[in-house]
C-alpha cells in the first residue's frame, strides 16, 4: 500500500527513522503483513532498536516464504540453563548471514545446548573443527533425530541480545595451515606488502519480498581513489565481469593479481583472508570470513545499508571494521575519499 512505499521511499532517502513510523502506522491497520513486518524489523535494527527489531525479524520466514504462518505469539526466549536442550541450527539464509548469526552458536554452548548444524556443505568444514557441533554436520533437510529446529537468524531474538556492549564477536574460524602456508607462498611472491584483497561487487536478488540489494561501487573511481597507495593488489572479487579486473588494475596504475577462483572453496579464501594484511571492499561473504580470522577490514557500505552496519561508525557487530558509506543518490565520492586517506596513513 501507499504507506508501505512510503516507508521504503523514506528508508531509501536516508530517513530511516520516518520509515518507521510509516510502517508502524501502516501495521495498524495490517497487523498481518509479513512483508512490512520484515521492513520494520530491518528499519528498527538499522536504527540499533534491538529489543524492538528482533521480535518483528521473526516474520522474515513468512515473509520469504520459509514459513507457512506467522511467528508463534506464546514463544518465549531461550532461558539460562540449557542443559539436555539439543538444537539444530537450521540455515535459512544466505553464506554471509549464516556466519553472522552463529557468533552466538558459543553461548548456546556455553548455556548447556548440544547443537547440530544443518545448511550448506561448504561450511561443514570450517564449522567442525569449532568443537560446538557436538550433533554433527548435515545437508539441507530432514532435522536430526531428536534436535529441535531452530532457525538462526531467531538466535538473537531467542538470547534476547539487546545490549551492543555484549554482542558476541564473530565465530572465530581456524584455516588449514596446509593452506595458509601454500597460499602465503604465492602471495608473498606478488610483491611487499601491505597486500590487501580487493571486492567491488557483491549481493543478489532476494528470495521473496525482501529489498533487493546489488552493493557495487564503480571500477574506475574505485581505482582512482587508490592510486597511489602503495600495495601489491589482490582481486578476489567473485565472478569478475569480463575486462573488470584489468581496468581496475589500469585506474590504480599497478597489476591486480587474479585470485577469484579462491571463492568456489572456502577453505582457500579463509587462507587467503588470514594471509593478506586488508581486506577492502562491498560487504559480502568474504567479509564476514574476514572477520572470523582477524583480517583488518574497511568495508564500503552500500546505501541503505544493511541493517548489521546500523548507521554509525562502527558498527557494534564489527567494531574492528572501518566503515566507509555510500550517500543516498550512489555518491561514493566522500567514501572513497576517506578510504585512500585511511590506507595512506596505515
């Protein structure tokens, strides 16, 4: 309806706290509307109302058709003793969110909960050798005998985290030191450092009504803010258009070694991440690997930004990141600014 636009006329503008307002007034006479729910939850949490957002996130599954009826009304969060409670952690989302949500995987662990995980093979593993999935990997599919299904992007809302002062950081990841030592090797032979990995281009169309968010910032003013910064470049942006590559390496004015291919196995890129000494780019899977190694990040924060980016600096999810935002309009020009400054001074 009219008011639903509204909140996502206003949201797109930067003005986020007005589109909560006309998503609420909207609610009032369409309590039942998934979609909008999603919207407010998004706002809400953009805005870093989470006691409020975590509640109206629940009706993402419906919205997104992954649940066939609203959130249960009588469900109450998770209490302090866990113990006998066996959890499968169910990945409804995308690689990057599922990496987000199970930073709290540790407290559930910590509470009693013996936990499965069941979602993409590709992290089965780099999440075993965590030691919290005492129930074991799965694929996508039946829950294991036994377990109670619990979707992860409820996690939150389930351990009640209303306090940015005690969000969990992210799941730490340890690479193969087969691979860390294999992909040192070719990295260190490009060139001195700092050797810092490079990402224009991320996201996807969304499953449902969710806003549809391609984060990309352009090649040849990325290259132009970055000339000059001395580096050895690295491209691991996935599935580079034909030419990209090459014309970011001539906006810089020096190569930008292709390791792209690290993307189809995460194995590598987790190697990679640990090897390379910054990671700069548009959020997206590799970040929130990043993050799991202790990569240095600066992340280009598409506008609107994802509600894990809030709207100020930084965000309470990734304190350690430098954040660099996009202006309503797609103006990258004051972003870009502060990254080269940034990477100069380091």
């Amino acid at each position: 309806g009219a008011r639903s636009n509204l909140g996502l006329a206003l949201e797109s503008a930067g003005r986020v706290a007005e589109a909560v307002e006309a998503w609420r007034a909207a609610l009032a006479s369409h309590p039942a509307d998934a979609t909008m729910r999603q919207n407010l939850a998004r706002a809400l949490l953009t805005l870093g109302r989470f006691d409020e957002g975590w509640p109206e996130y629940r009706w993402r599954l419906l919205a997104q058709g992954l649940a066939r009826t609203a959130p249960d009304r009588s469900a109450k969060p998770l209490g302090r003793n866990l113990a006998g409670r066996q959890l499968a952690l169910l990945a409804e989302q995308g690689l990057g969110d599922i990496l987000f949500f199970l930073r709290f995987a540790p407290e559930l662990a910590a509470r009693g909960a013996r936990l499965a995980f069941v979602g993409d093979a590709r992290l089965h593993g780099l999440l075993s050798r965590t030691g919290l999935f005492a129930l074991g990997m799965h694929a996508p599919g039946p829950v294991p005998p036994a377990c109670e299904p619990t979707a992860i992007g409820d996690l939150p809302w389930l351990l009640e985290a209303g306090d940015p002062a005690r969000f969990p950081p992210s799941l730490p990841l340890a690479p193969l030191e087969d691979r860390v030592a294999a992909m040192r090797e070719r990295i260190e032979s490009l060139g001195p450092g700092p050797r810092i990995a490079l990402t224009w281009r991320s996201g996807v169309a969304s499953v449902g009504p969710a806003r549809t968010q391609v984060k990309q910032v352009g090649i040849e003013a990325l290259g132009a803010a970055l000339r000059g910064v001395r580096a050895t470049w690295i491209g691991v942006q996935r599935l580079p258009g034909e030419s990209e590559r090459e014309r970011l390496a001539q906006a810089i004015g020096a190569p930008v070694h292709d390791f792209s291919a690290a993307n189809d196995d995460l194995e590598s890129m987790l190697a990679l991440l640990r090897v390379v000494d910054r990671y700069v780019g548009v959020s997206n899977t590799n970040t929130h690997l990043g993050a799991s190694v202790g990569t240095s990040l600066d992340v280009l924060v598409a506008h609107p930004p994802e509600w894990r980016w809030t709207l100020g600096a930084p965000s309470p999810w990734y304190p350690q990141a430098r954040l660099y935002r996009e202006r309503p309009g797609g103006d990258w020009r004051a972003a870009l600014a502060q990254l080269a400054a940034a990477l100069r001074a380091a």
